[in-house]
C-alpha cells in the first residue's frame, strides 16, 4: 500500500521526482520531499502512531501543524534519539527514523491498554485520591509503578552530539506568523522603512493562504504570497525565517524564536548548527498567528482516522495525501465545507453531517449544487474501529439538541471535524493581555496589553480575509511609524473569499442511546467530558482548578485544540456564560524546545569560562593535577612517579617546612585604591586601623558585612600615600569590587576614591620555607633581605633580568615566606627562573591541597571557617577589631547574640588515635552513647595531614571552645556512620607563637 | 529579561546588571548612637510592595557603576533610571 492515499494532482509543495526513505516503527516507507513525517505516513496509509498518556487508547494524527496533540513519537536512536516530538512538525529527511511512545510492548498491542478497560478506576483526580495513602507506599510502590506506566518518550542518556547556538537580534517590528494578515503587516512596516523580522513556523510562508480558494488583487492567495515574500526579501530591512517558531513572550518586549536548521537536511555540514535560538528584542510585536480549528466531543471521538477538517485539507492541498477515502465530514460550521470540496475535487464524495438546521453559505451552496446532500440537524454519535475507524453511528438530533432521536451506522475511514475556530492568542497572553471573550466567534480575543504588542488577522478574531489585510496593513504602517519619518502608507488590495454563515454554539454531543463512550475534549492529556464533570461534581469551581484536577489544557499541549471547548463545557454545567468562568494562563513555551537549543553552546567547556594563570603551561609540563577554584584552574598537586595524591601533598608540604616551595598565587584578587581619601575609605572597610599604616608596608585587614558576618581578609599595602594595593581571596575577588564600589559611589560618595580590579595585570609567585631567604637573595642580589632590610609586612621594589618586580614579604603557610609580582606577561619567565636558581636549594612546586594543609596546621581561617555565619570572635580575629573607630558592620557585632559568653569560637581537634582523618563536615559532640536528638556542639570546617606532627589535624568552629581546650569530645558523621574520639588543643597546632614568619 | 536603561551607557539588557535592593535605605551614620532596633531596621528590614519600586542596580557587566531605577515590581514596566546623584523624573 505504497503511498495509495495520494491524490492524482500536483498542486501541493511537495516534489514527487524526489523519494525519501524513512523507517517507522521498524517498517521502511518512502515519502517525498517536502512531506512532513505525518503526511508521508497518512499517504502511506498509517494512522495509528502512538497511545494515549493515561488509558493508552490507539491514537492517530489529529492536526497538520503545532496543534498535534496525539502524534508524539521518538526520533532517531543512540544518542541523537529525542522524545515527544510532533510528527506533524518533521519534515521529511532521507534516512529518519521514528518509533511510537508510551506503548510496550507495541503500538499495535499495548499491554497498558487494560487501564482503558479499566478506565472507570481512573478518573480525574486518581492520582490524587489513590496514592495519597498509606503514605509509605508511595516511595516503593506507587511511585515505581507510575514512572513506568506514565511519561511519554524516552530521554537519551547519552550526550547530545548536535550543536545549538543563540543568537540575539534586535529589531523594530517582530511579525509572528505569516498569513494573510502577517504578510501585510510585514510589508506595510517594511515599506515604510522600519526593521522588520517575518517569522514562520512552517518550512513555507503563507500560511491560510496555501490552502484556501481566495484572490488579492489579482492573483490568488497562493500567489500573492509568494509575490509579497519576494518583495520582502530584496528589502535589506527585513529578516525572513521561516521553520521558526517565537514560542516566549518575556518582559520587555523580549521574545524567544527556535528556528530549526539543518534537522531537515540530510548530510548537515559539520559547522551547521542543528537548532538556533534567537532572542529578539522588538520595539513593537504583531501578533498574526491565526486561528487553530476546534474539534468536537463525541462518543470514542479519538479514533485513528478522525482529523480536525482544516488538517484534512491541507494534507490534501499542500502535501497531495488523502487522510482517507471514505470520508464522513462533521461540522457545526461552513469552513469544513472547503474541505468537503477539496474532496469532491479528488473524485471522492464525502458524507457531510451538520450540526445546524441549515445553512445559505457559499460554499455549502456550492456542494449542494454538486449533488451531494447534507445531514443537516445531525450529529455523531459514536465510532466504531479499534486501531482505525471502520464506521460512525449518526444520530438525528432532537429539537433541543441534547439527545438523539434516531442513529444508523455509516462505514467510514476517516472523519473530518470542526467545531469553529479558536484565535492563537498564546503570545498575547504570556505577554500580559487580559484577554476578553468575543460573543460573534466564542473564543477569547487580545484586549488590553500590558507590553507593545498587537494581534491582527484571525488571532485577533478577524476571521475574514479583508478585514485581516486591512488590519495589517493598518498596523504594519501605524506600528512603523514610531520608528521611521518616512510616513509611506501602503494600501490593501481588493480581495475576494467565499462568505460564511455563522456557526453553531455545540461543541458536544450527547451520548448514544444505553451506551456511555467516552467524550474527548484534551486528547493529549486524555481528558474526558465525565473527567469536567466528575471535577465539578466534586466542588471545584476555578477553573484554575479543574485545569489541575483534570490535567486539561497543561503540559506540552497548552490546550491549543481542548481549552476553549473545556471551557464552553464547564460553563454550561455551570449555566455560566464562558466569560464568567474565565480562562486559565498560557505559559511559555508554545511549543515544546529541545534542552540542547536552550543551552546552547553554554556545554563542556564552553559551560563557563576557564581563567588560566600565565604560568599555566608549565604546571600541564610538570604534571600538575588541576582544581577548580572558581573559573580558576588551579594545580592542585604535582604527583611524582607513582605518588598518590596523598603522598605528594605531603611531600610538597613538608619541602615547604623543610627547605622552600613555590606556589602560583597569580589567582588572588587584586584591587587598586587611589585617591587622598583611600586610607580613611580602607579604614571604614576593615575592622583594624590603617590611617597609620607606613608607605612600603603591608597590613593584614578582615572586612565585615552589615551583619557583622566576616566577608573577606587579605593582606592591603601602601605603595605611596594615597595609593594601596588590596588582595582579596580567589573565592570573592568580584564581591569584594562590587561592595567597595557600592560603598564609593551609594554610601560615601564624598569619598574622593577610585578603585580598579588589576588581579589580571600581576603574576603573584609565593616563595614559602626556611630556605626563601637565601634564594631570593640570589635572585634579587640589589635587595638587602635581611630581617632589617625586608621585615616581616615589608615591601620593597626590585627587578629580575630587568623585570620590574614587586616583593612582599608575606606568609600564608605560617614560614619564612615572600611573595613575588611582577606583570602577568613575566609571570611564567620569572617562575622559570625562580625554579632554576631555586634548584640549589631543594626548591619544589606546591599546589592548593599542600597550600591547604600548610594554613590549616597554623590556625589560618580561610573560605570554610569565613564562610558567612562567622564573626572575627568565632574565628579568633577578635584582636584584629578596633574598639576606636567605627567601621562597616561594627554596630551589629555588639548585638546581644554576638557578645554572649559561650558563643562558638575556633578550636583544633586531633583524633585520639592519632591516625583516622576526621571528614569535613563533621558534627561534634559531647557524648557519643546518648540518644538523638544529640545536641551538636559544632562542626568540623577544615581538615588535613600535620606534615609536623604526622598525624591527622582538624580546625572546628564549636560552642564555648575556648573553654574545650583539653577535653575529649566526637566528631561524628552519621551519614557516614563514623564516629571520631578527639582531642580539643588550639588551632594554632604549628608554631604558635609566629616566630617563622618573623625570623 | 528585563531591559534597563544604564545612565552612563544606555539600554542594556539585564543579564549585564546586578540588582542591589530598595534604593531608598540609607545606611546610619558613622559612628552614630543607634539603638538596636533601627540598626536591625537598617540591616534586615525591607518593604517588599507590590507596584512602584525605587532600587539600585549595579552595572557589573558593564561601565560597573551603581544607579537607580524605578520600577513596577509586579508588571516589570521600568519608568525611569537615574545616577545616584540625580532624582527620577517620573
Ligand atoms: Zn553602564
């Protein structure tokens, strides 16, 4: 059965010279280009594509375009495969392959169709009601059970191998939709000399126009909008997209487009993204997004076969596919008459059932004149066909039109429905419109906008085709006018389309006599007539509510199809006009986006930026193993032969103790202060004194938050009298900008200060051991590095191999120590040179961990003591906070529960073993056999190796620990399951007296 | 994503600023005798309304200077932006 639902002609837009090969569900079919995989699959004959969410009922294409709400299938295998995506959005590729979902073991027999059978044990609100209780089940049974039968495709566990990029645009008019109506609004703006960006969805712009029988001017339809295209494409005003859906409406004007690429091209180049997403800032929006048909409720109305009349059309109008040939056409309107003749003109003679008592529309004139007789004042009943329709049951509707009075069978293969039509106002509405509802149509209509947006044509309720070119050109001028002084009015050409009678307000039929099938109104979230009632029934009234009891109009779908029939349901249960009962919110995006598109190229590497210091190279050369430290990649270790890293820390720290070791601090944040009044600015940041801080000296500062909680410490030096060079840690080297900043140009703006972040203009190189000294007298043969001539906070100005170098003698490890800048660009040269003279004296690298071991053993607080629930007592920085001055954060740390005398206070810990590590994060306790609750004294911040004492060492922030010193308390673990006897001893474990740093 | 009007540099969109709080506090002087109460004031309490709102923006990604804004905390709708030194003119 080869493509026999084709049609003989070849007025569509696809191109039969040209045969794709495609594979579905394991079956090879062919299509042509420029089929979608929906289309391609009708021609072939198959209309059973997936199953239903909740009862897994067989179900098959309901729509042609975005409005699908059943068509979910998988694309491709391994890791390009991607769920719930809409057939009738896929074009055609050589190759694609495609499966059912939510279908075990096979679309054909699905064993989850026993909850159809059992449908009456789900209904709305089940999930609610059954698995509320006993509430230990739902982790271990429900909860399995329903990830299982649920969900729809499957998410590919591999990574994505396709590119994606963004892309931002601004533009003056944003034209969404290219119908009749977007077509003159793009041309009017654009003539008049504004931006203009033209988006649609469609692989072909022209929207109603490639269907329906019209003139403008004096062509058709067709061909005006292919005549308009071109005129706008020799505009260089103008941006066309089309397979570009704008699917967000944010703030701001800001809208979010997805244009599909390449996944319709077969052998995509390499450098060709697969999706873009655009991110288009328009001073004004027009919305021309059309119309969407509305289907109607009736028995077992979800049948494989049964097809909204629009659809049915345009498969046979653009993509020459007949979605049967045995059609039934069932309306409550004249717009389905269309496709009544479109079939007629493919020799096929469809059965047509009309809500109505009768109609003098053109075009049902036009049938009736072609010999077909119309049942009028009918209905459909129910349907009979499991995995396709085979033949409906029409009733002959009662005067009242709530029941029938009689019903016979007609075999059929497919029916085309529809139920009026329903404005696309979705962008309107995620842009902030409060919409109103429109009496003449029964659909909600844009009304009052909250951003500068404006809908035309059919999303705006203008259903005919003068009224929608008038509006946009109309629009399309008055919009750009605010953008250009051109003043060049466009005018609409005369158009002609048949006239249409009024539809009918039915939108569900009653049920069949003794039979009570299931009604559909949310095919995709399988929403049933009874599923409205039952959550009327049992008292919801928002209608917020009964969206969230019933699942209607939610998830992917957005109720494009079932919204406003759910509404004009509930409102005649309720005897409320629809108004009344209002409409629930329509949220971004209109149509589902893949992930990757939203991420972008921000992946891998490319998720944030990396930050390398100029020495990196020779830390790759030299077999460092890399940290993240921020953006930062800092070395870590640097392992020797088989080391682990356990060792190698250990080795590098001891080298430290022992001989000398150098270390890339380049990442330090690094701030310029200038200006006469930087010293009384620094002492108002900091807690200690700096008025009095000499030129050529450093001073070690603790800032503060308002709150009194420890931001930042670092060590500032005075280059002359209004000059200072701050540093601040890695970790908050741009909160500590932003904050001085804040305080200069909010607080004090009388301050006359000026700060610069220059962590990017110097190299910083530590030189940390006993043995620093000597070496650096190597190297700076000019500088006297004696005690006296380079003291302990000194600084002094030097240069190697005619570098200019700056030397602070600062210490971090707790030993004799310097500290080397000179500008980034030197930094490797003079790290090379400092390794080369250092050789002599036993001189080795040390990263971040040796670094950490090395300041934890001395007591120094760094980022996991400082880590924002801190005040200086608690990390024994209480000497550094000046009782003179006043200084941010100064008032709170006179707050009652800061000054309390048992507050929690820094302390070592070392396990009474002296051999197990205590973990970070550990709680420490008094009394290790006592129930929970157990009260926590406090936790462990930092541990490490004591290459001094060669036995584990912790620092813990705890309760009253100035008066622990000595005891034996736990540090336990319960996720762990490890409980630690220790020993409380002072967290200066190493040299406690300073006495390195100062010799 | 909102778009803000920097002083100094134009219209920029928001993912180049940071926001920085009710631009209307101001902190104690230095050195000034407060009483628990109106420091806790200063240091915790903000108004959170609905509708007008006058705020500091901070434009990092950027000419990295501080400035105010007024806007609709409910709708976004921005009505004006100024330097710190200047006041609204809506
Ligand atoms: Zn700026």
């Amino acid at each position: 059965m080869s493509n026999s639902f084709r049609t003989t002609n070849s007025t569509g837009l696809i191109n039969k010279d040209k045969k794709i090969n495609f594979t579905f569900n394991g079956t090879i079919y062919h299509g042509y280009e420029g089929d979608t995989l929906a289309s391609a699959l009708i021609a072939n004959g198959v209309h059973l594509v997936g199953r239903s969410f909740k009862y897994h009922r067989p179900r098959g294409f309901l729509g042609v375009g975005v409005e699908e709400p059943n068509a979910m299938v998988q694309l491709h295998d391994g890791n390009k495969s991607e769920p719930n995506i809409i057939a009738t959005e896929v074009e055609l590729v050589e190759g694609l392959k495609a499966k059912s979902q939510n279908c075990w073991p096979s679309v054909q027999f699905d064993i989850g169709e026993i909850n159809n059978v059992l449908n009456r044990f789900f209904p709305a609100g089940f999930y609610y009601k059954t698995f509320m209780w006993p509430k230990s089940f739902w982790m271990k049974i429900y909860e399995p059970f329903i990830r299982k039968a649920a969900g729809m495709g499957k998410a590919p566990l591999l990574p994505d191998p396709d590119r994606y990029e963004h892309n931002y645009e601004h533009c003056d008019v944003l034209v969404v939709g290219s119908g009749p109506s977007g077509l003159a609004s793009a041309l009017a703006a654009a003539k008049n000399g504004a931006r203009v960006i033209l988006a649609e969805d469609k692989p072909n712009f022209g929207g109603s126009l490639l269907t329906d029988e019209v003139t403008i001017g004096n062509m058709s339809g067709k061909e005006w909008a292919s005549d308009t295209i071109s005129q706008l494409k020799s505009m260089p005003n103008v941006i066309l997209k089309k397979r570009s859906q704008v699917f967000g409406y944010y703030d701001h004007n800001m809208t979010v487009m997805i244009e599909r690429v390449s996944d319709h091209i077969e052998n995509p180049s390499k450098y060709t993204p697969r999706q873009r997403l655009h991110y288009i800032r328009a001073g004004e929006v027009i919305v021309s997004t059309g119309s969407i048909e509305r289907p109607i409720s009736f028995g077992n109305n979800d049948r494989p076969g049964i097809v909204l009349a629009s659809a049915a059309k345009e498969y046979m109008k653009v993509y020459e596919t007949l979605v049967g040939k045995k059609p039934i056409i069932f309306t409550n309107n004249d717009t389905a008459y269309s496709t009544a003749l479109e079939f007629i003109k493919n020799d096929i003679e469809p059965i047509i059932v009309d809500t109505r008592d009768s109609s003098n529309g053109e075009l049902v004139k036009e049938v009736q004149q072609k010999g077909i007789s119309i049942k009028f004042n009918s209905g459909i009943a129910d349907t009979k066909g499991h995995l396709k329709i085979n033949s409906a049951i029409i009733g002959k509707l009662d005067s009242s039109k709530e029941s029938f009075i009689s019903e016979e069978t007609v075999e059929c293969d497919c029916i085309c429905m529809s139920g009026g039509w329903t404005p696309t106002v979705h962008l309107s509405s995620q842009a902030g419109n409060k919409l109103k509802f429109n009496d003449d149509i029964d659909a909600f209509v844009p009304d009052k906008k909250r951003q500068k947006e404006t809908a035309i044509g059919a999303a705006n309720g203008s259903f005919t085709l003068n009224q929608s070119l008038a509006e946009g050109f109309q629009v399309g001028f008055d919009l750009s006018n605010k953008f250009t002084d051109q003043n060049n009015p466009t005018n609409s050409p005369n158009s002609n389309e048949p006239s249409y009678e009024k539809h009918e307000k039915l939108w569900c039929m009653p049920l069949p006599s003794g039979k009570k099938p299931k009604r559909f109104i949310d095919f995709q979230n399988d929403v049933a007539v009874s599923d409205v009632e039952l959550a009327i029934r049992e008292g919801f009234r928002s209608i917020e509510h009964v969206k969230r009891y019933t699942t209607l109009g939610m998830a992917g779908d957005q109720g494009k199809t079932s919204n406003l029939n759910g509404l004009q349901y509930v409102s005649k249960i309720e005897k409320k006009i629809v108004p009344e009962v209002g409409h629930t919110t329509f949220r971004p995006p209109y149509t589902p986006v893949t992930i990757g598109a939203i991420v972008g190229r921000e992946v891998g590497n490319h998720y944030l930026p990396t930050r390398k210091s100029p020495i990196h190279t020779w830390h790759e050369e030299n077999n460092a193993v890399f940290v993240a430290a921020g953006l930062w990649q800092r070395p870590r270790y640097y392992p020797m032969g088989s080391e682990d890293m356990n060792s190698a820390v250990n080795r590098e720290a001891a080298n430290v103790r022992k001989n000398v070791g150098i270390c890339d601090v380049t990442t330090l944040g690094k701030i310029d202060i200038k200006g006469p009044d930087a010293p009384e600015f620094l002492n108002r940041v900091y807690t200690n004194a700096w008025l009095k801080l000499p030129v050529g000296k450093a001073r070690y500062g603790v800032m503060l938050r308002e709150d009194g909680m420890v931001f930042d410490d670092g060590t500032t030096s005075r280059l002359s009298e209004n000059h200072f060079h701050m540093t601040t840690t890695t970790a908050q080297a741009a909160n500590v900008l932003s904050h001085l900043e804040y305080y200069l140009q909010v607080v004090w703006p009388d301050l006359d200060v000026n700060v610069l972040s220059t962590t990017e203009q110097w190299s910083g190189i530590a030189v940390a051991g006993p043995k620093s000294r000597d070496l650096l007298s190597k190297l700076f043969p000019d500088v006297d590095m004696s005690n006296e001539g380079l003291p302990f906070m000194g600084l002094v100005d030097s240069s190697i191999d005619g570098i200019k170098a700056r030397i602070y003698r600062i210490s971090f490890s707790g030993e004799l120590a310097y500290e080397v800048n000179v500008e980034s660009n030197y930094g490797l040269y003079t790290w090379k040179k400092i390794m080369e003279v250092g050789q002599s004296f036993d001189i080795q690298p040390y990263g971040t961990e040796a670094l950490s071991t090395l300041r934890i053993e001395m007591g120094h607080v760094a980022g996991a003591e400082l880590d924002g629930r801190t005040i200086p007592f608690d990390v024994g920085l209480n000497s550094m906070v000046s009782q003179k001055k006043d200084f941010i954060g100064k008032r709170s740390l006179s707050k009652d529960a800061f000054t309390e005398s048992d507050r929690q206070t820094i302390v070592g810990l070392v396990p009474l073993d002296k051999k197990t590590k205590i973990p970070e994060g550990s709680h420490i306790i008094e009394d290790n056999s006592a129930v929970a609750p157990i009260p926590k004294l406090g936790h462990v911040s930092s541990s490490c190796w004591s290459v001094e004492y060669n036995n584990p060492f912790s620092i813990a922030i705890i309760k009253d620990g100035k008066n622990k010193i000595g005891k034996n308390l736990y540090a336990v673990s319960p996720l762990k399951d490890i409980s630690i006897p220790v020993e409380v001893v002072s967290s200066h474990y190493v040299d406690p007296e300073g006495s390195r740093v100062r010799s | 994503m909102l778009e803000i009007k920097c002083p100094y540099c134009g219209k920029r969109s928001q993912n180049e600023f940071s926001y920085g709080g009710d631009a209307t506090i101001k902190r104690p002087q230095l050195g000034e005798e407060i009483s628990t109460e109106d420091w806790d004031n200063f240091v915790y309490y903000r108004d959170n309304p609905r509708g007008k709102h006058s705020e500091l923006w901070h434009h990092v990604s950027g000419c990295r200077q501080w400035f105010k804004v007024s806007r609709d905390t409910a709708t976004h709708e921005i009505f004006d932006t100024c330097k710190m030194n200047e006041d609204f003119n809506v």
